[in-house]
C-alpha cells in the first residue's frame, strides 16, 4: 500500500472535503498543516507546482487537489494508486 500524504491548511473547505473522501473509502494518510510554516509552504511549491491546498501524493506522485483526488476515485485511478 502506497503512502498518503494530505497537505493542508487552515481554513480550508476543500481540505475537509479531501479528507472526507479519503475516510470514505477507509485510506489512511499523514495530514501536514502548512498553516503556520510559510518556509514549508515554498518548499512545497518547489516540489509540486502547485500554490492551492489541499495537495494529495500518493506513493510520492502528486494527485493533486480536491478536485482531482474526487475524479481520481470515481475513475478507479485512486484505488491504484494506493494498491501501488
């Protein structure tokens, strides 16, 4: 099984909403707040392109937001990426 890893921060509806649709399906993950760590956030920036949260990596490949994490679950792609 693929490690989770949901970064974060507050507030943040999609965030909830991700994290919502990752306890749907029974995956476990490591949320990281980013609210309060503005080095980690450029860092995070660096890594993945992307400035929004939530961001999702599974396995150390980034899935992306909420949106794309919920078109990932519906397409099976999700499953995958964990059983990976």
């Amino acid at each position: 099984m693929s490690d989770v890893v949901v970064y974060t921060t507050d507030p943040c509806s999609f965030c909830t909403r991700v994290k919502q649709l990752l306890d749907a399906r029974g995956i476990e993950y490591t949320e990281i707040n980013m609210a309060r760590d503005a080095a980690g956030r450029a860092e995070l920036v660096q890594k993945t392109g992307m400035m929004s949260f939530p961001q999702v990596i599974i396995g150390g490949e980034l899935v992306g937001g909420f949106q794309e994490t919920l078109a990932a679950d519906q397409s099976g792609k999700l499953r995958e990426l964990i059983a990976a």
